[in-house]
C-alpha cells in the first residue's frame, strides 16, 4: 500500500469514527470529504480567533428564508453551542450544527487561515575568517521551522552547487560545511536540537539508523523547484559514529539527463576523437581512474548517454545508482549486504549485453571477469582507484599479475581531476622567474602541435579576482583530463615484456607515444587563463 492509500484509509476510518461519536453526542454527523476544497467560505461571521479557539467553522449564512449553519469537532464547548442556540433563536433565526471530523476541520482551516509564507536568507559561503557570515547562516537556520529545516538545507546547497553537505559533532556545538567547487567551506554552527531534527530526517528518508555504532550508506532523492522548473536530487547519505555523535556526509548529484554529454565536459577535440574512437568499437576494456570527487561516474554516464541507442543492450553494476538513464539495465550492487560486482558481471554477461558498466574494480576477481567479458565481444566501463593512468597498469598488475590476456583487452586508461576555473572577473600578469622556470620545465617535451599558440618566452598567467558576484574569484570546475592510448610499448610491460614494470617506467614510455600528464594538462589550461597555478598544484 502506498502512502496515498495509506491516508484515505486513515481518514476513512477517522470519519467512520466521528459518524458513531456523533449518535452519542446527538448531533448530525456530515462527511465533507466532497466538497471541503471547493465550497465557498463565509466570510464575516467568525473571526479567525474564535474559529482556532473553540474549534468552530460556519459553513451557512442566515438572512431571507435560509438558516444559521456552523461545523463543530469533539473538542467544540457544549456551552459554547448551547450559548449560540439561545441567542439565535431570541432573534428567530434558525441555527444548526454539524459535527466533523478532525482532518476536516484542519482542511477548512487552512483555507480560513492560510500558514504564511516566510522566506528565509540565502545561505552565504563564508571566506576565511569571516565569523560574521558563519553566525547569520547560523542564525537563519535557528529561524527556520522544524518542519522545513532540512529540506532548506538541502534546497540552498543545490543553490550553491555544493557537492556535498557535511554535518560533524563538535564538544559543544555541530558544524555544518558545504563543499562548493571542491572546496570544504564552514557555513553554520547549530545547536544540537536542530542536529537531532536533521538526523531523524536522515533516519527517516535514507534509511540509516541513528543508534548504529557502525558506519552506514543510505539513499533518498528529493525534487527541487526553483523558477518555475523542477529537478531531481538523488543523495548519497554516509554516516559514522564519533566521539560525540553520528556524523553525515550528504552526496548531491543534480540529475539531469541532457547534462550526461561528453560535449559537455570541456574536452579538447582531441580528447572527444580518442575516446569516440574508443567507445565505438564492439569490444574492449576501458578504465577510469582517480579519486572520490573528480567526476568519475559524470564522464562514464557522458559515455553511456552516447552509446545508449536502440540497436545497443547497456547493463550498469553500481554500488549505489548514482543517476538513472532512460533505456538503459541498471542493476544496484549491495557490497555491503555482501554483494559482488565479480558475481553479478557473471549473472548479466547471460544476458548478452553489447556494453556493461561496472561501478567499480575492488578486487581480483572483479578485473579478471571484467577482462574476460571485454575479450568475448562486450565493450566494458569501469572505474578504478589509482592516481594516474600510468599507476593504474602498476595496480592492476599487481592485483592480477602480469596477464596477456589483460594486454590485448585494455584500450584506453583515463585519469582525470576536477579544477576550478576562473571567474570572469580574473586579472592578468606576467608569471614570476619561479613560475616561468616551473612551467618550462613541465612542459619541454611537449610536441609542437601542443604548445601551438603558446609563447614560452613571454609566459602570462591570471589571478582570481574577488567580487559580490564571485566571492572566491572562481566559476565552476573544469575537467583535466590524461588520456593514455594502450599501444604496442604499453602491452609489453602488461604482457611482462619489459622486465622494470614500475609507474615512472610506463608513463616515460606513454609520453614518449604523445601523452600529456595531468600535470602538463593542468600547466596548459593555467596558460590559456582557465585556472591558476596554485589550483593546478593543490588538485594535481
């Protein structure tokens, strides 16, 4: 039974309720679940105050030939009707009431006395040291009602475009961060009395216990309408206990289908060409890598959304469903009820998939099917934690071994980070001796197609610039992206070839084929003025 059953069969067993307590208090019992939208108010024979106090509508103006009628409840005062009775009949007229339910006087009240709408501050991201922003945040959420204090939260971080929410026990207090651009930013302080209200809401929607000494995953999604359209926010929930209480991670993924383009992700035309030409095959295996945060899941669904035709079967494997995609199998992988990705590929590869995604190689047996389905005709996505495309081939060699097989199914590795660009208010300058002789050395044996457009000799470079509009002089996030093409030297070190199998080895042997580092990927967008040095350096 869904929740809408669930209340017409509470409201009609409150009514069946109120029917048998009006034969005991001799009144007429009316249902007035037909018409208690749509009936017109009476205005001017009750004031408000009155209507709240004894629990007492009108529903029927008197005058000419019609007659005195008032709705009461259970709680209305006898006297107080036998009081009415006496002073309408002195003057002749006709007067009668009706007893209702309780819900139905709730509905007739907010049509009386509509709730006000109150409208709060906006949350504001505090820069360093700014106590002041912290204690207004602070205050507007003590303002807030109960009722709507957790879906404020959540509504003014998709405001921000906040990626997460955190909410941390403190000694004294419970501070709440928000980060924006991939920055960790306090935003208020609260009491734990509100804690409790975000907590019970947590409980309650994703499904985690707040008594748990265990850390816990949970899910919930909610709508969020802002001018005059509507989105869907599917939420992450991790908690952990600690010293003074449960912690709460919230994960915001604004779901929005159109969005889940590779066009979008500010590739080069270079980039889009390789990974085209990679995806367009019917087979093979393909790994994204990088850690929590740098928009993994984003470019896999991007490639999914391209692949995703009639003519195509597309499985995903996820632990948990990040985004849901029109036309595509998408099976949730509960690791932690002992689920596995290994025996879940097995169980679709049934199916005969043309694309399987898996969410994430963790372990041994997860890569060796994943390898073995990408050699029998299936294009396989996956994700995979290392820090670079050159590291990736190092761990999985050391979780599989050296494996031929591995060799002819790997295709392409991707690493890739997310930076912050800078706003439109940035200011140029020209790059200092240190910066010039950093920069020249990260780049010297770049080809010259790449630095085309690029003069090494007069190096400028831009700062953020604060303003009311870009408080951090920064704009959103920019993908970086190293791309590694699986050639004929990189399948001699996966084959074991190549007797030194170590990172430095294998990305000498990638650059030396083409390959720009995420380091030189991230110096190149500093030089067209996309971002700065010191993002470069803090993310990379």
């Amino acid at each position: 039974m869904n929740e809408d059953e669930v209340q017409v069969k509470r409201r009609e067993n409150e009514e069946e309720a109120t029917r048998n307590r009006a034969r005991i208090l001799g009144f007429p019992y009316l249902d007035t679940r037909e018409f208690e939208n749509e009936i017109p108010l009476v205005k001017d024979l009750l004031d408000v105050k009155q209507m709240h106090q004894d629990f007492i509508i009108p529903l029927q103006k008197g005058g000419g030939e019609e007659h005195y009628q008032f709705m009461v409840t259970s709680q209305t005062p006898r006297s107080l009707i036998e009081k009415m009775r006496r002073e309408y009949n002195d003057e002749g007229e006709r007067v009668d009431f009706f007893l209702i339910s309780g819900s139905a006087y709730k509905v007739f009240m907010l049509r009386y006395d509509p709730p006000k709408q109150v409208h709060y501050d906006d949350i504001k991201i505090a820069g360093e040291g700014d106590s002041e922003t912290i204690a207004s945040v602070s205050q507007t959420l003590a303002q807030v009602s109960t009722e709507k204090v957790f879906d404020f939260l959540i509504d003014q971080a998709d405001k921000l475009e906040a990626s997460d929410i955190h909410i941390e026990n403190m000694r004294g207090e419970i501070r709440i961060r928000m980060r924006v651009d991939g920055i960790l930013h306090p935003v208020a302080n609260i009491d734990r009395d509100r804690y409790r209200i975000f907590m019970g809401e947590l409980s309650s929607r994703a499904n985690v216990s707040m008594a748990s000494n265990k850390p816990q995953s949970g899910h919930m999604q909610k709508e969020i309408h802002r001018d005059g359209a509507t989105h869907l926010l599917n939420i992450r929930v991790e908690t952990v206990p600690t010293m003074y209480g449960q912690d709460a991670v919230l994960r915001l993924f604004n779901f929005d289908e159109s969005l889940l383009n590779l066009d979008l992700l500010g590739l080069s035309k270079e980039e889009l060409t390789e990974i085209n030409e990679v995806i367009s095959h019917p087979r093979g295996l393909v790994l994204m890598v990088g850690p929590t945060g740098s928009g993994k899941s984003t470019t896999l669904y991007s490639m999914l959304n391209a692949l995703n035709t009639t003519d195509r079967k597309i499985i995903t494997l996820e632990d948990p469903i990040e985004y849901g995609i029109t036309g595509i199998s998408q099976i949730p992988i509960h690791t932690n009820d002992g689920g596995s990705f290994a025996e879940a590929l097995r169980s679709v590869l049934r199916l005969d998939p043309d694309v399987v995604m898996v969410g994430e190689i963790r372990d041994a047996d997860t890569a060796k099917t994943a390898i073995q389905a990408s050699i029998t005709g299936h294009l396989v996505l996956s994700s995979f934690h290392a820090n670079s495309t050159s590291a990736a081939f190092s761990r999985m060699i050391d979780l599989i071994g050296v494996n031929p097989i591995f060799s002819s199914s790997i295709r392409l590795v991707m690493a890739q980070r997310l930076v912050r660009k800078l706003a439109s208010s940035k200011k140029e300058r020209a790059a200092t001796e240190a910066e010039v002789k950093y920069i020249r050395e990260v780049l010297k044996d770049a080809s010259q197609d790449v630095l085309s457009g690029v003069n090494l000799d007069e190096i400028k470079l831009f700062d953020p610039v604060v303003t009311e509009e870009f408080p951090f002089g920064y704009d959103g996030r920019t993908v970086i992206m190293e791309q590694l093409i699986v050639s004929d030297d990189i399948q001699a070190f996966i084959r074991g070839d190549v007797a030194d199998i170590n990172t430095d080895a294998i990305e000498k042997a990638a650059r030396k084929n083409g390959m720009l580092t995420l380091e030189q990927k991230g110096v190149l967008a500093a030089l067209r003025g996309e971002t700065t040095l010191e993002e470069v350096s803090r993310v990379i």
